[in-house]
C-alpha cells in the first residue's frame, strides 16, 4: 500500500486484519501506561494530579502521543480505579514516577458483594470517562482512544487479596466463581460507559490470570469463560484486546479464543511460535518493557523491534506497557521501528 493512513486507519485496519501502510507503534495494551515522566515534565501535567482531573489527564494523554509519534491515545494511567470504585483503599504516592496502588482488599466473603446500582458515578470512574469523551472531541477520528478495564480474575483478586484468591481456587473454588462473576459484571458495564464516552479499543488486562499464578487448567476453569463473555458484551463498532502478563505461552491458544481481535503477550512468549496458535487473533507486543525500553539505548530498543516485526507481530508495542521511568528517546525509537522495518510490501 503506498497510501499513507491515519493512525486510527493503522491500527483498525492491522487488528481487523486489512491492508496497512505500515506495522503500527501503539500501546493499546499492557499494565503499563504510555506516559512517562520526561513526558509529565514536558507537558507541565503531573501524577498524581492526572490521575484525579479529567481535563489533566485527557490533555496528558494527549501530549504523550503527540511527544511519541505513537499511533493511539490511551486512558487511564492506573490499573486501580474499579477496586477503588468498590471501595479498596488506594494510596496515591506524591511522586510523578510512581502509580496508585491497593493497600487494603476490604472483602472478606461472597456476602460483601453488592453490585451498585450506578457504577458510573462511582470513585474516580467520573473522571477517566470524562477524560475519553475530551480525548475524543480533541483528536476526532485521526487517533485512535483505548481505554482498559481489569480482568476479572485480577479485579477479584484486587478485592479480597490476590493471596486469598489463589487459597481459595483450591479450597472455595465456588467463592472464586461468585467474586469473578460479581466482576464480570461490574467490567462489562464499565466497558459499556467507556465505549459510550468515545472509546474505540477496550483493553481487557488479566494479569492475576496468567501462568505465574494459576494453572492453565484454572484458567479455563476460571477466568476463560469470564473473559469471553466481556468480549461478547463489547459492542460490535468497538474492538477489543486482551492482555495477560508474563510467560502466557501455556495459555496463548485458550487466550486466542476468549474472543478478541488481539492479545498482547511479554517478550517471554516466542512470536513465530505463538503465531500458529492463534488464527486470524493479532498479536501485540513484544519489546521488553523492563528491561530494552526502560534500560536499553534507542539503538537497542530498535534492534529488539526489528526481530519482533521479522518475527510477526501485528502491531508493535511494549510487552506490557511503558514504565514511568522509559526515557522518551526509547519510545521515540519503536516508533522509528515500526517505520523503518515495518513497512508492508
């Protein structure tokens, strides 16, 4: 294709599996954000500031795609707001280089779960889906907006311990059953009112359902089907990706068929291996995160991407997000990447 697309038009078209001009450099997926601190210093817009104010954020996410090239805007910063919506407390470090976190999971059993009736309305939910309805007004149909949701393994966990949770998978495997359905519906209205507030791409993340805490067994018997009944509630002008922390190479095949038009898989997974497994499913992913892009020169950084793309990925990302402390020339250069090795012929 000479053609050259949007970013949106990129990065619809490689995960619908249609012509492109190039692979795209995005950060649809992972626990990590796309905003770093060179970025947050840049922009005069600070954590934990953003991560409370919708104008702060949406300008934020914005200026991080504009400073990076990369070919979408992504909300929130965190991987917190729905525990926090449901009542965990959430301490918010003062620093610009560190994110929110859960301190204390107030559930104790199946009989604390009361599903709200208005979840929108409820912590800082208000302000992450007044961000994407700013982010989209400002940036229109040129970018692409991803947002996240958790999985409902991980949002379960986030609940009542992630320690608690994996007890109980052995010895209350029916409680586990009860917190990850409670999620599953609470996740699937939140990606509703995101998808309503201008959102294009839903991320699913499920870190507490990867292999280095479950089973590949448990996860079939209890994040899988969760999984594939949030991405039969996305509705079907929206696109969704699914993205599962560490070595997921046990489970890549069951991932591919949760229902997503993409998983995002760490650089512990073998790409060329994984592509067999998977179908018409595209894979993002898979420069180190902790380690090429946040210790790694441009040069590095670009080398890693290089046998990423010769390898197969679909679209070029950081295997789980970029850290906070990622120098802005190192995601300057899988932009760069993308651009120069991933032109298609």
């Amino acid at each position: 294709m000479s053609e050259e697309l949007s970013p949106k038009e990129r990065v619809i078209n490689a995960l619908l599996g249609k012509p492109i001009d190039r692979i795209p450099a995005s950060s649809v997926a992972g626990c990590g954000g796309t905003v770093c601190v060179e970025m947050q210093e840049i922009a005069g817009i600070y954590w934990p500031e953003a991560h409370r104010d919708a104008e702060k954020m949406a300008k934020l996410a914005i200026k991080a795609q504009e400073l990076s090239g990369l070919d979408n805007v992504r909300v929130p910063f965190d991987f917190v707001i729905e525990p926090e919506a449901l009542g965990c407390t959430v301490k918010f470090p003062p620093h610009k280089d560190s994110v929110p976190m859960v301190y204390e999971h107030p559930y104790k059993s199946p009989e604390d779960l009361k599903m709200p009736e208005d979840i929108t309305k409820l912590g800082r939910i208000p302000v992450l889906l007044k961000a994407i309805q700013l982010i989209k007004k400002e940036v229109g149909e040129r970018v692409p907006v991803s947002s996240l949701v958790l999985g409902p393994m991980t949002l379960a966990g986030e609940l009542v311990g992630v320690e608690k949770l994996m007890v109980w998978c052995r010895r209350k495997p029916e409680w586990v059953f009860d917190f990850v359905d409670f999620s599953t519906e609470f996740l699937i209205k939140l990606a509703e009112a995101e998808c309503e507030a201008g959102s294009d791409i839903i991320q699913v993340g499920d870190p507490t359902a990867g292999p280095s805490l479950i089973s590949p067994d448990m996860f079939r018997r209890f994040a899988m089907p969760a999984l594939i009944k949030i991405a039969k509630s996305i509705p079907s002008d929206k696109l969704k990706v699914l993205h599962i922390c560490g070595n997921a190479t046990s489970i890549v095949a069951d991932m591919a068929r949760c229902g997503y038009h993409g998983i995002s898989i760490e650089e512990s997974v073998d790409i060329a291996k994984a592509k067999p497994q998977v179908g018409d499913v595209k894979i993002l992913g898979n420069v180190s995160s902790k380690k090429t892009l946040l210790f790694g020169t441009p040069n590095e950084v670009k080398e890693e991407c290089r046998r990423a793309i010769e390898a197969g990925v679909d679209l070029l990302e950081p295997g789980c997000g970029f850290a906070p402390g990622t120098p802005l020339a190192n995601i300057r250069a899988m932009v760069e990447a993308a651009k120069e090795y991933g032109r298609k012929r």
